[in-house]
C-alpha cells in the first residue's frame, strides 16, 4: 500500500487526507501525512467564538447552497462528519437575497427578480430591457476575454462597471478588467458558447446531482455552522486524528524541497525526509514553485505566474439593531477603490450573535484591499498596519455607507496575504499546461486547492474529491439517515 504526502492544512489538503482515507473505498493510500506550514489549521476558514456566543468569521463567513455538485458535496462532508446537528441556514426568500450596490454614497437594492426590466433602476441609468436587447443581438466570441469585456460586449457599458465590476470585487477582491471570463464565471462563458438564451444564464454547467440532500438544500440560500465555518476543519482534524487513523498531521512544518524520482516523491521538512508515493499539493501555486527542483523550473514557471492578492478584513459589532436589512453591499471600483464591500452578518446568521437577553446587537465585515491592497495601505493607511489606523478606518466605512454613528462593542481585524488566487486571461490554458507537464513527465504529483480550478470552499473541497478519486475510485454522496426535524426546515 502506498503513503501519500498532503502539503497545506487548510480545507483542500484535510479534505484530501479526508477522502484518501474514506471507509468503503479502493483507496490505495495506507497512510496520509499532512504537513502544515503554519501554527494552525484551516487556512482561510478562520473563526473566533466568543464566551456570549458572538462569531466572527475572518476568512469565508458561509458555504453557498445550489444544486451543483461542489456544493451538494459540501452538505454531504458537513454530514459524514455527524454535523448535521450543527448547521445553520439562511434561507432563499429571507433577507439574505437582498443585496445593494454603494454608488454615489448611496445604497441602491438589487433587483431580485426581472419584473424591473422596463424601468430604470438606479444605479443604473438606462432601462435594463436594453442590455437584454443588446445581448440578444451580440454575436458569440471565440476568445477568453476579460470579465468587464465580456460583460461590457453582451449587456453594455453599465452593467460592466457597476454590476459586474462589484460582484467581481466582492468574490474574488480583484479588477475585472484583468480577470478571465472562462476561468472565473465558468457558467456564463458556457451559455454564451451555448447560446441557448438569457435565462439559461443562471443554469449549472453540470447536471444536477440526484442525491436526496437536494430536497434538504432546495430551500437554501447560504450554510454555516453554530461554531462558524471553522467547525468544518476543527472537525476533519478530529476525526483524522482518532486513534485508529493512519494520518499523521503536523504543524509548524512547511515543506522546504520537493523531488521526484524513480516515481516517488521525496518530501524535506523541519520533521525530515518522507519517501511519498504520491503528493496532494494545497498550497499555494507560487510557494509550490518555490519548492520545486531546477529540473522543473518549466513547471515552477508556470505556477509562480498565477498571482494572488491580499485582503483585510475587519469584524465589528455595534450594541444596536442594523439599520439595513440584507445580505451586504458591495462597491465597484469608482466608487472607493480600496473599500470592496460591507457584509451583514447578523441578518445572514443571528445564530452567531450574542446571546445576552433583551441587547440588542449588530455585526458587520468591512472587507478592504485585494487588487488595491497596495493603495490601501499607501494612500488610506499611511504605509502602516497599525491596528488602530484599520479600525479608524473601517468604523468610518460603517458610518458613511450605513449612517451608524455609535462605537463598536467589539473589533477585530486579520490581514490575509496572498489569500485569492487571481485568474487572469488564459488561466484555463495555463492550468492545462501546468497538468500537462505533470502528466507528461510522470510525476506522483496531483494539485488541488485555490490556486486551479476555483477558489470557494465548495470547488476546493469538491476539486480535492475529484483528485482523490483517481486513487480510490468513484466515492458517491452517501450522506447518513437524517432523522432530526431540525435538518428539515
């Protein structure tokens, strides 16, 4: 049986060393060891539970529910790992579906359905009908393109620089401008290469999976866990941890080299020297070229080329009922470009609130940086870090866009370096180079995480699955009997 060596503890490697070891499977692999660089694990999931109950989420604050099949895997993960008792819902028709775009220091609401079409809905200034119209009369392209151009070609200049422009802002803290159509928004490149018509937009790209835990998620929006999305990793080192588990998972311990020969691995740490199998890399594109031998520098060329950008987000809560209702807003870059948006996470998840009776409480997630995470600390913060500077500043955010004018109860804020990979025009193809290579020269090395193929929780635990499967075999949704009434809303 083969040993199987994990670089990176975050929610891709432990789900990697999860489904190596997965019971009822052809797993090939006898024994997993996870090497984690930092002092913790769970790399981006990151939560802070307070003794009155308040959560704040410092990385990723949900999952996101569809019946595509990432996302049914993670509801299926949660559930293996005897969750279910743990998960908490925002469901589609509650606050959570209300969204604003920050414009001209206004807040605008989204429209949630296509009744608006004939009007004009600020911050737009034109009838949406047009961009319909004028989608309808584009011609297909033949090229990945930039977001904003392809957004700007289909449905006008607008909806590329308030609509488009924002969203990319709030999911990938990057400039549209630069990132890649077929890379990032995967199911609207397809329809367009389809061109079966607008309302197939919102259609996945993959048919649905049959499992029953979509009658449970049909009437979900977004899922967490009471303890946070932290809970989700906490639980995978437990239950990789118990006694019988062939998994050894080290902290602290960075991978220095990695080598190959004669089909095998050769991993150096601080821990020493491990003869691996195979390798499942977590980590990040750039640190894994970093590590590579100079008989790959082709390789490690390809890899150092995926850039990443850094963000600061800062939690706050307010001893007040928020003033707006909704998921959050978002700005697009001519708005304030260093400011990428503002959650509220109270209306999302009041599980996580303070549980002090007759108080009431507000959180919120000033979310700054990304792709002018440069300009951020330049112009805004005067070259420095300092704590008090990022929380002047994002308490000021809270009270030009929301008009709330007391002090927060509670702050804190976390600095994520190089933590969303971006992917520029002509990432598919270099992703198809760089697994191509790999493939070409043999190597006992399977990439999984951030940095390839999608960066939410869902693509990085569903995209490790997939890898793992190569090894194992097909490992189907099997998720226990649910029998709680809790788990039917």
């Amino acid at each position: 049986m083969a040993k199987a060596v994990i670089l990176g503890g975050g929610i891709s490697g432990l789900s990697s060393a999860f489904y190596a070891l997965q019971e009822g499977t052809h797993s090939k692999f006898s024994k997993v060891v996870l090497l984690e660089a930092s002092d913790r694990f769970g790399g981006w999931l990151h939560s802070t539970k307070f003794q009155d109950n308040t959560v704040f989420e410092h990385g990723p604050r949900s999952f996101r529910a569809t019946t595509n099949n990432s996302s049914v895997n993670s509801v299926d993960l949660a559930l293996r790992l005897g969750l279910h008792k743990d998960i908490i819902v925002a469901l589609k028709g509650s606050e959570v579906d209300t969204r604003f775009i920050y414009k001209d220091q206004t807040l605008h609401e989204l429209p949630k359905s296509l009744k608006p079409v004939f009007n004009v809905v600020p911050p737009f200034t034109k009838r949406l009908i047009w961009s319909f119209w004028q989608d309808i009369i584009t011609a297909k392209g033949t090229e990945d393109e930039s977001i904003h151009s392809f957004l700007t070609r289909r449905f006008g200049q607008e909806i590329a620089d308030y609509l488009g422009d924002a969203f990319v802002r709030g999911i990938y803290a990057g400039d549209s401008k630069t990132l890649s159509i077929r890379s990032t928004l995967v199911d609207l490149y397809n329809w367009e290469q389809r061109k079966n018509g607008f309302g197939r937009i919102f259609q996945v790209s993959e048919p649905p999976n049959p499992s029953p835990l979509l009658e449970f998620m049909k009437k979900w929006s977004v899922w967490s866990l009471r303890g946070g999305c932290q809970q989700l990793p906490d639980t995978l080192v437990e239950h990789l941890s118990r006694p019988h588990m062939p998994a050894e998972l080290h902290l602290n311990s960075p991978c220095t080299q990695l080598t190959f020969k004669d089909g095998a691995a050769l991993v150096t740490s601080e821990e020493g020297e491990i003869t691996a199998d195979h390798v499942f890399s977590s980590i990040y594109a750039a640190d894994l070229a970093d590590i590579l031998p100079e008989e790959h520098s082709e390789l490690a060329e390809e890899l150092e080329a995926i850039p990443a950008v850094s963000v600061i987000v800062v939690n706050l809560e307010y001893p007040i009922e928020s003033p707006v209702k909704g998921f959050g807003h978002l700005l697009p870059s001519c708005e304030d470009r260093p400011i990428l948006g503002v959650v509220y996470d109270s209306c999302t998840f009041p599980e996580h609130d303070s549980n002090i009776p007759d108080k009431p409480v507000s959180r919120f997630t000033v979310m700054m940086g990304g792709a002018w995470y440069d300009e951020l600390v330049k112009e805004r913060l005067g070259g420095s870090l300092d704590p008090s500077r990022v929380a002047r500043l994002a308490t000021e955010v809270i009270s030009k866009h929301l008009g709330i004018i007391e002090a927060p109860v509670k702050i804190d804020m976390m600095v994520h370096a190089d933590c969303i990979p971006q992917y520029l025009v002509g990432h598919n193809e270099r992703v198809e180079r760089i697994f191509k290579y790999i493939k070409d020269n043999n190597l006992p090395l399977s990439l999984v995480g951030s940095s390839y193929k999608g960066v939410s929780v869902n693509d990085c635990i569903y995209n490790a699955k997939l890898r793992v499967e190569h090894f194992t075999g097909p490992i189907p949704f099997k998720a226990p009997d649910i029998q709680d009434e809790h788990f039917l809303f």
